[in-house]
C-alpha cells in the first residue's frame, strides 16, 4: 500500500477517533491532544498496518494504548517520593492540646438544625443518618418508599440551606 492511500484511509476513518477520545479523557482539550497523539502514531507505526484489516480497529487500539501509557505516566508523575530524613521523629513523642471548641459548636449547631425540622421529614432523616436503608425505612415507618426518599431530600435541602457556611 502506498503512502498516499494510507493517508487517504486513515482520514476517512479520523473523524470516528474523536467522540471515542472525549469518552476516555471527559475533557476536550485533552481529547484533541490525545487525537492528534493517535494520528502521529499511526502515521509513524504505517508499516505496521496490514492490509486489509480493519483500519478503525487499528486506530482504536492505538488511542486506547497511548490513552493508557498517558495514565500510567500522570500517576507515576504524582507520586511522591519522600526522600527527607527522619530527625523530626526524634520529638515525636512530644504532646499537644487540641481545642476542639468550634467543632464542637458547629456539631451543636448542626444539631440543633436537625432538632427543629418538622417531625415528618426529621424521624425518615434521623433513620437514614443512622444507616437504615430507605426500604427499611419506609416499612418502619409505614409510608411509600418514593414518599421516605422525597422527605429525606428535602430534609437534607432544608439542612442545607439553615447551615450554609459549613
């Protein structure tokens, strides 16, 4: 096979790479890049290509191999690698207070919110916050499953609103 009919086959078959690149990375900038990655491989590897298989295969295999080396390479780029020594554990055993004032007041709060939501929506949350699951739920309480999940969501809404700056 020439070069000019590789070229002409591998873009009439390019446009099919791109939704394909959107669904491995979910953003558009790195699709394009990973696009174009796929395009320069497979213009590089066109000795590799056998005739008369299928091209879109070949691509796709291609985009998903470079999509994973790309994966593999921001992972062990994000490692961290501790290389400091360890003098600071000499004083380790050192203690410290912890003031545990404003959790404490913000669990107040928090509950104190929870204590003044209507009985309805209150006893279906208070269940769920203690791991029940809306099945059980609805049973203990004798209500629809649809009717215990709504009240939870507009308890959580409620809680929501009533304590914004948390």
């Amino acid at each position: 096979m020439s070069t000019i009919e590789f070229n002409q086959m591998l873009l009439a078959n390019a446009e099919f790479l791109r939704p394909f690149a959107i669904t491995l990375t979910r953003d558009n900038e790195t699709a394009k890049d990973l696009f174009q990655e796929t395009l320069f491989r497979a213009l590089a590897n066109k000795e590799k290509y056998n005739v008369g298989t299928n091209i879109k295969a070949w691509l796709y295999t291609i985009m998903r191999n470079v999509f994973i080396n790309n994966y593999r390479k921001k992972a062990r780029q994000n490692t961290v690698l501790d290389s400091t020594p360890n003098d600071f554990l000499l004083d380790y055993n050192q203690t410290t207070t912890h003031n545990n004032a404003e959790a404490t007041l913000q669990l107040k709060e928090i509950q104190l919110s929870i204590h003044q939501l209507p009985d309805i929506f209150k006893k279906p949350f208070m269940l769920y916050f203690d791991g029940f699951k809306y099945h059980e739920i609805a049973g203990m309480l004798k209500e629809p499953l649809g009717t215990i999940k709504s009240r939870i969501h507009f308890a959580r809404k409620l809680l929501k609103a009533q304590i914004q700056r948390y």
